[in-house]
C-alpha cells in the first residue's frame, strides 16, 4: 500500500500557500474595480434574494477598508500555512 511522505505534502502545502499570496498581490492592484462598490459591479446591482445560493464575506460591505480586512485575513491564513501553524505534528 503506497502512502505520502509527510515532506512531499509539507511542500505541496508551502507552494499552495505561497500561490496564494501572489494572488493576493496581484489582486491587490484591481481591488477597487472589482472588489468596492465603486467598482464594476456594486452591490446594489446585485438582487441577492434571486441568487439563493449566493453568499460571500465580500457582499457583507463594499468598503475599500472592510475588503483589505477582508485580504489581510487571507493572507494572515496563507501565511500560517506556509509555517504550518495549524497543522498537527
């Protein structure tokens, strides 16, 4: 019976993790357009009871404040798993 090296999936976790922040880096430039409500798509344009299945931290508030709270928890996260701070040893 095969089973994965815990070193192998340690990496996977740490590359995972570090894509993650990239991304974040890379959204960060567009934030306004994309993720406030000055942006494309404000949430007023959104008719959220149709969309039954729809719900996200970011229809919460369309604040430039509350979505870089938003990404700074993200990144918070990502950041302990490529420390492993939540993974049992």
């Amino acid at each position: 019976m095969a089973t994965l090296d815990p070193r192998s999936l340690a990496v996977s976790r740490i590359a995972l993790a570090l894509l993650t922040l990239v991304d974040l880096g890379a959204r960060l430039e567009d934030l306004d357009a994309f993720y406030t409500d000055g942006g494309v798509l404000p949430r007023a344009a959104i008719h959220l009871p149709d969309w039954d299945f729809l719900w996200s931290f970011h229809t919460l508030s369309g604040s430039r404040g509350f979505v870089l709270l938003l990404f700074a928890l993200h990144a918070i996260c990502a950041n302990g798993a490529t420390h492993a701070l939540l993974i049992r040893r």
